[in-house]
C-alpha cells in the first residue's frame, strides 16, 4: 500500500487526503493550526460569513427601491456577528474533521519539518517529536498576512483580516490599506455594516488585477455609497492613544481609528527545511510546481497558497486532488489556469473566468465581445438593480466562448454558466439556443451568447 504524507490541512491538504484515500492509500496528515487550514478558521469562511452580514445590510438600505421602508435605524451587533463568525469556522473544521476521520486519514497535529523525499518530522504540541515516512509527500503549508515594516499589526488598532473578528466593537473609521481582492472586499463590509472607511489605493483605481469595466463599476459604486479612495502608497502607520494615523509616500496622511493591512501574503515556506533537503523555491519564497503539482524533487509534490498559484481555495483543492491523482497514477489533465473562475465578494460581486479584456486589448487574442448593463434586464428591474454587466468573449467564426465577466449581487452564481462554457468548448450558439428562467438574472447571460452568435453570423 502507498503511503502518503500530507504537510497541511487546508483545502489543498484535505481534499488530497480524500482522493488518495478513494484510491486506496493510506494517508497521514500533518497539521498544525487546525482542520481546514485558515482558509476555513480565520480566512475565506469567516471573510464571507462577515460579508453575508454586510449583504443583509445593503439589501436593507436598498429595500425602498421595492416599496419597503424600514423604522428607525438599523444597527448590526457585532458582538453576535463575531461570535457567528467563529463559530462557523470552527463547526466547519469539525466537519472537516469528522469526515477525515471517517475516511480513515490519520491526522497528526504539530509542525512539521521535511527531512528528505520520504521523511518528514513531526514536533508535536506537548515536545514530542516523531518522523512520518512516507512512499509521497505532499506540502500544502498555505501563507500567512505579508507585514509592512512599520506597520506591524498589533491586534487592537493595526490589525491583519485575521484579527478582525476579536474587536469588541465596530472601527468608527476603517483606513484599508491595499486595493486589491481582500481589501475591496472589506471595505465594502465594514462600510456596509456602519463603518466610515478610507481606503488606500498605491494604484489607479481599486481592483487593479481584475477587469477594467468592472473595477470602474466598483469604485464609481463605493465612492456613491461614501467611501472615501484616497490614491497613495502607505509608508508606515502611526499608533496613536485613541487611533492611528497612516503616512503616505507623498507626505500626506490619513486618519483613523483602525488600519487594516490588507498587502499581500507571504507562503508558510519558511523553518520546515525545504532548501536543505532540495526543494525549489522562488525569489519570495514560494514552491515551484508544475501543472501537475511536482516540485523539482522527485516524489515530493506541492499545491495550495504556498505555490503561489492563483491563490483560491478552489485552485488549491484542485492542485491538491491532481497531485494525488498523479502520484497514485490515475490518468489526469495537467491545471488548466484559463478554465479557472474567480470571485470578489464586494456588492455588486465581480466573477470571471478565461479571456480577459486586457488580453482583447493587448492585441494577443482575436475576440468578438458583447457587454450587456444589468439595468436592461427584467428580474434587475424588478429587484431595483441598476449597478453592474454581463460581458462575454467568444472567437470569431467559431463562436466558442472564451471567457466572461459578470457584474452583479449574485455574479459568483451567474458565472457558472460561463465557466462551463469555457471549460467544456461550448459555442455561443449553443448557449443561447438554452432555455434560460424568465425573469431571471441570467438572462442576460443567454442574451449576451445570442448577440455573439448574430455578430458571428
């Protein structure tokens, strides 16, 4: 029987577990923070349980739209909103937990350090060390919050989005400093649940990795609801008695009571001998993989954050269940990038998948496309919804769908349907020619195809 060793809990972790498990392995998995890894305790679940709270409060700040006014003036208890929080995450470990447990896995709790291809030590939390041997070894250590020097999180008013959750109150002024996912993502929340928030942008405009139209949607959306963008890159922040007060590049400042560093993240690399025993890592520490999971040492695969690998907890799984697959020598597609679906869970949501506009613009891909504003269809109409698209990418002649994006309260849902598309070769014509609800949403996407597929005609 192959024996496999799986360094980390997280999604890249667990669902290698699961898959080396169906295929008869037997699995021992080494964690040390707890089942789930901190996409499920202190990252993406928790993120979005606090971010379902802020939707609750956008749709109840829009609800006049539909006739529905509301008495006296709504408040989120934060205290309870923290307390769901966490709760969530840890059942969501437990389940992980149990469903590991039940499969067999063994799971060893401790931090582990590899020692070669085939041995990893184990340093458990009561000082006892032990080494896993193993026929496969998978490290799947996940990342951790990048620190700014000078602006070291405290965990009271300089705080990482892992320390949110133990405020005792709600930030009377949130300054976020970073415009990217994580950033715009929080900002949109705490804004929405009450919160007066600056946000930091060193670039042009918020969401500067994702689509243009869609950033420009956003940022014209949070600057009406009464955010305040400031352009700037932030040199260190200050700790004040009741506050901080962030210093900018330029010699500007911005005032606050809570900073949140939202600047990237930094792959739990660092410690577990990987150099020592051959192991590649990049310039900033991360593992490099093929489209397979393997790092350079034969034997040894890597999936999840600490990659660097469109760091998704979708993509981790994935990365994670091919390994197994290829190690256990099942037949296995190599990780195709351009099938892979994103979201940013701001109000309205940005989704996309495959082609991107800025590849269209480029000039390095030949691209009929079709935008379509949300405000043009019925089910929008009747919810009050006037923010937000549907924009399709298919090839000339062919038709086939290359890509989307969506803008919308639901766009992590509306993409599904593109992302089929992608992945599976499908043609504008084919969409459009499927029956879509009416009215609904994604009506706009069938409608989308059908001008693609009158254009290629």
């Amino acid at each position: 029987m192959t024996h496999i060793a799986i360094v980390g809990g997280g999604p890249a972790g667990y669902e290698a577990a699961l898959v080396a498990d169906q295929l008869g392995a037997q699995v021992t998995l080494v964690d040390r923070d707890g089942v789930g890894g901190q996409c499920v305790l202190s990252d993406c679940v928790p993120s979005k349980t606090f971010i379902a709270t802020s939707e609750a409060m956008t749709q109840l700040s829009h609800a006049d739209r539909v006739g529905v006014h509301t008495t006296g003036h709504v408040t989120t208890a934060v205290d309870e909103v923290n307390a769901r929080v966490k709760a969530l995450a840890l059942a969501q470990s437990a389940d992980i937990t149990r469903r590991l447990g039940n499969e067999g896995v063994t799971v060893v709790a401790g931090s582990a350090r590899l020692l070669s291809s085939h041995e990893v030590e184990v340093a458990s939390p009561d000082g006892h060390t032990s080494v896993v041997e193993s026929d496969i070894v998978l490290l799947a250590t996940g990342a951790h919050p990048r620190v700014v020097p000078g602006a070291e999180p405290d965990g009271e008013r300089i705080l990482d989005w892992r320390q949110l959750y133990d405020l005792p109150s709600l930030p009377e002024h949130l300054v976020v400093i970073g415009s990217g996912v994580t950033g715009a993502e929080f900002a949109a929340a705490y804004l929405a649940v009450g919160s007066e928030v600056t946000l930091v942008s060193s670039r042009e405009r918020v969401l500067p990795g994702e689509d243009a139209d869609a950033a420009e949607v956003l940022q014209k959306v949070f600057e009406r609801r009464g955010m305040d963008i400031r352009r700037g890159r932030a040199e260190r922040v200050e700790r004040k008695d009741d506050g901080v007060v962030v210093h900018l590049t330029d010699g500007t400042t911005v005032a606050g009571s809570h900073a949140l560093m939202t600047v990237g993240s930094v792959p739990n690399t660092d410690g577990m001998g990987l150099e020592e025993a051959g192991i590649a890592l990049d310039k900033s520490g991360f593992v490099t993989v093929d489209r397979v999971s393997r790092t350079n040492l034969p034997g040894v695969y890597a999936a999840g954050d600490c990659t660097g690998v469109l760091m998704l907890a979708s993509v981790a799984a994935m990365q994670g269940r091919i390994a197994m697959w290829h190690a256990l020598g099942e037949a296995v597609s190599p990780l195709r990038l351009g099938t892979v679906s994103a979201n940013v869970f701001t109000d309205p949501q940005v989704a996309s998948v495959g082609v991107t506009q800025h590849q269209v613009e480029s000039g390095s891909l030949a691209v009929h496309t079709v935008m379509l504003p949300l405000a043009t269809n019925a089910r929008a109409k009747m919810q009050g919804l006037t923010d937000g698209f549907v924009k399709l990418f298919c090839r000339p002649g062919s038709g086939t769908v290359m890509g989307g994006v969506v803008v919308a309260p639901t766009a992590s849902e509306l993409i599904m349907t593109i992302s089929l598309a992608v992945q599976n070769g499908l043609t504008a014509d084919q969409i459009a020619h499927t029956f879509s609800i009416y009215p609904s949403l994604s009506g706009s996407v069938t409608e989308a195809a059908r001008q693609l597929m009158l254009h290629d005609g």
